[in-house]
C-alpha cells in the first residue's frame, strides 16, 4: 500500500511538473515582444489591354423569332468586322455573351398585354490593339450594334509588377520596424506574421454610349477614317503589406 501510495504521489508531481512548464512555455511564447508595421509601394503604368462590350438589340412587335433572326445577322455581321480587326496570335479574341429574348408586356387593370419582343446580345472584344478601339467602335455601329455598354483597360504585366511592388513594400517594412525596435532598445528576431495584396484604381474616363444616338449617316469607310475619341488613361497600381516582427 505504501509503495503504491508513493507511485501516485510521483506521478502527480511529474504531471504537476510538466503542467507547469507548459504553462511557462505558452506564456512566454504569448509574452514574447513584436512589432508591427504596414507599408505600401504604387506605381503608374499606361494600360495595353482594352475589352469593350459591344450590345445588340431588336424587337418585334409580333414575332420574338423575327426578332430573334434580326439579332443574329447583326451580332454575326459585328463579330465578324471585329475579328478581322483583331490579332488573335497576340492573345486578342472576340465572344459573344449574355444573351437574352423575352416578351415585354404591360399591364392595366390586372390584365397583361403584350407590347413587344426584345433579344439582346453581347459582343466582347479583348485586344491589346489599344489605338484601335474607336475604330472597332465605329465599326459595330456601322454594322448595327445599339450600345456600347462598357469599355475597360488593363496591363498583361499585373503579375509581374504586383510582385516587384510587394518586394519593394517588404524592404521597407523590414527597414521600419528595424527603426521602430531600435528606438525601444530592441533588435528584430524573426517574423511574426506578413501578408500583402495589390490592387489597381484607373484614372480614365469612363464611357457608356448609345449607338443609335450617334451619327449613323457616314459610311463604315468614313468611321474608320474618324473614329470615336478613346483615351486609356493611366492605371495605379497598389501594394500593401502588414508585417509583425518578433523582437529581443
């Protein structure tokens, strides 16, 4: 009984023991001093990748199918001028997107009554033939396109210099926490934590434009010698990091 009594009592203070050194452990991995810092690096860049979305829409006011005939034969008919306008070997590609054909009713008195039929498609260039644009423009709209919904710019080297930023944003990240621990008598040891993203913001102008209130009167030959005013304007690229350092 005594020798058992003994065991018990050793095994208690050897995990009595080792409880306590855990604990002294996690407290000083919780007490351990860092600090943290967050820095950024941005850069101007012209774009040299221009998407435009190009819109198509008919209707009928008796025959969806009639309206539906007019759509294609003008989407195939701007597809194809922009396709021909394009280098695909340089990643350039056009696509048609977001179709839809519906009924338009209105309605009095609880009844539903049919007004018309709308289809509406999309056509979306990508290219890198930046200089272009106004002239492909030009095109859809002499070839029937209604609205040119959107236009966007962006740079094929994002990658790139999103990495070459961070790396900029993590120098100076080391360099002012090693200011910041030096002014408190401490020397950097390790890192704690970093992370770091990019973003871009565009300081161009935005366009969004109705076709069918634009001069239609010239010829797709007269276009292509005017063509819309596009400018790409300039493209901000960010980079922001946030680092903690543990210090000694």
């Amino acid at each position: 009984m005594k020798k058992y009594f003994t065991a018990v009592l050793i095994a208690a203070m050897t995990a009595a023991f080792i409880s306590s050194g855990t604990l002294k452990a996690c407290a000083d991995a919780v007490e351990r001093g860092f600090v943290s810092v967050s820095t950024s690096a941005n850069t101007e860049l012209p774009p040299d990748i221009v998407e435009i979305n190009i819109a198509v829409q008919t209707e009928d006011a008796k025959s969806l199918q009639k309206a539906t005939e007019e759509n294609k034969l003008i989407s195939d008919k701007v597809y194809s001028e922009l396709s021909s306008m394009i280098n695909t070997q340089n990643g350039d590609f056009v696509k048609t997107a977001n179709f839809n054909a519906s009924p338009v009713y209105s309605y009095k008195n609880n009844k539903q009554n049919l007004i018309k039929y709308e289809v509406s498609n999309n056509v979306i260039v990508h290219t890198k033939n930046i200089k272009d644009a106004g002239k492909m423009i030009d095109k859809a709209i002499a070839s029937g396109a209604t609205n040119i919904n959107n236009i966007s710019f962006s740079i094929s080297s994002y990658d790139k210099q999103c990495d070459e930023l961070l790396s900029i944003a993590a120098k100076k990240a080391y360099t002012r926490a090693g200011i910041l621990a030096s002014s408190a008598g401490n020397t950097l040891n390790g890192i704690k934590n970093i992370n770091g993203s990019c973003s871009t913001s565009s300081a161009m102008p935005q366009y969004r434009m109705l076709a069918k209130n634009m001069s239609m009167a010239a010829s797709a030959d007269a276009a292509a010698e005017s063509s819309s005013p596009i400018q790409g304007g300039v493209i901000k690229l960010f980079a922001n990091l946030n680092a903690s350092y543990f210090v000694k």
